[in-house]
C-alpha cells in the first residue's frame, strides 16, 4: 500500500483545512516546499499536493510553489487543484509533475478527462472523488454536484480512468477514521486502482485499508494525522509502504 503525505496549499502556504471548510484553517508550515522535502527526506516516495486556491477558484494559484517543490525534490507528485483545460495540464506535466488529479473537470468537463488520457495515458491521471452524502463535490468542495458516485464512477470507467482518489468530506481533518462502506463500493466497481483519503488517523486504520489491497486499494492519503504528529511517517512507510522508487523523469 503506497502512502502519499498530503500538502495542502492555500495562500502560499501548507494549511489544513477541516471537512474542506476555508475558514478552518490551519496553518502548519509558511514554506510548502519544507513540508515536501521534510516528507520525502523521511522516506516518502510520493507527495500528494493540492492547490486549494485553484480547486475554489478553478484556475491554477500556486503554481510557482509547486514548481519549487517539483525542484527540489526527486519523489513522485500529483498535483490537484483548478486543472480544468488543457494549458493547465500540459503546464504541470512539462514541471515534471508525475500524475494530474482532476477533480470538478471529471463532473463538468469528461472530454478534458478523456483527451488527457488519449495523449498522455491513464497512469499520468487520477480523478478525485470527494464525496458528501453520497453525492460528489465540486468547486474545492464548496458546491455539490447532485450527481450520485455511481453515476461518476461508471462514466470513468468507460472512458478508460485507472486511479481514483476517493475523499468522505466530513471525515476529512476531523481524525476519526475513513468512510470504510464508501470506499467499498469505489472497490465494487473492480477496475480502478484507490487511493483513499480523509480522516486517517491511527495504525489500526491503515491495517484495515491494507486488507483491501487485494481488492484494488493502491494507497492511502494522510494529511492532519502527520501534521499533528498522530501517526509517524517513518513508523507508517516500514510497515505498510509498498511503492516502488521511480524516478521524476518517468
């Protein structure tokens, strides 16, 4: 199971946020490029990295953060947050960013999604599934989409989506576990690769997503339970990180 340290930026700086709400916020490191190295030089080979700003906003805010942070590190990003056209996509690809998340395109606009994949392949694209009530978000969270996820997550399918992130809103930041149920039904599907996120806290937590992996679970999302010092990254990556170091370049 790959673990994928989460950096949040809003503002220029590494936040986080409680149940995707802007105004709880807070403020764990004013430099995000800190975050990353500090989790890449604790043996991270992944680093989850969103532009809060962007995913509200729908146009890219931290890039030149995130151009620093693609600098000054050899770990894999994928990088969500605002990446609704193509200009976007190519930009962050040509950075060297590893894998681009979509988000509110995956609802609002399927061809992006699909012509990402076309010309650049399915391993180069996740698609966020953020989830409240059992219908998807969109907008960094702040609008729902009235859109069930099964609807979504059949459309993905069709069109050839491999990874999907999959976030339960209300337990993200909130340290109370992850939406186990909902993450089953992502799995039910069987023809995506999952990574989930929100509301991972504890060791008992992940040994029970590792009991999916053989059911298509990739990885797991940890953001607030780092930042807080709940779980340990270094403790985290020997019992359960299976992701093999590939170069940037790749």
């Amino acid at each position: 199971m790959n673990i994928y340290p989460a950096v949040d930026i809003k503002g220029g700086k590494c936040v986080r946020l409680v149940q995707g709400d802007f105004d709880k916020e807070t403020v764990y490191l004013e430099n995000p490029v800190e975050a990353a190295k500090m989790w890449q030089d604790q043996g991270a080979k992944w680093i989850h990295v969103v532009d809060l700003d962007g995913a509200k906003s729908g146009t890219p805010s931290n890039v030149d953060v995130i151009k620093n942070i693609r600098k000054a590190l050899s770990a894999n990003i994928q990088v969500g947050g605002g990446i609704r056209n193509m200009s976007t996509v190519e930009n962050y690809l040509n950075l060297g960013i590893n894998r681009i998340i979509f988000g509110s395109s995956a609802i609002t606009n399927l061809s992006l999604v699909k012509e990402t994949i076309d010309r650049f392949g399915a391993d180069k694209v996740a698609v966020g599934i953020d989830v409240r009530q059992n219908q998807v978000a969109i907008e960094g969270w702040t609008k729902s989409s009235g859109i069930a996820i099964e609807k979504v997550l059949g459309q993905l399918k069709d069109m050839g989506v491999k990874t999907i992130i999959y976030t339960d809103i209300s337990r993200d930041g909130m340290m109370k576990g992850p939406n186990f149920t909902g993450i089953e039904k992502v799995l039910s599907f069987g023809d995506f690769s999952v990574i989930a996120s929100g509301g991972i806290s504890s060791m008992q937590d992940l040994k029970q997503l590792a009991l999916y992996e053989n059911k298509g679970l990739e990885g797991a999302i940890i953001g607030k339970a780092l930042y807080s010092g709940a779980l340990d990254l270094k403790t985290v990556l020997k019992e359960f990180d299976t992701c093999e170091d590939e170069s940037k370049n790749e």
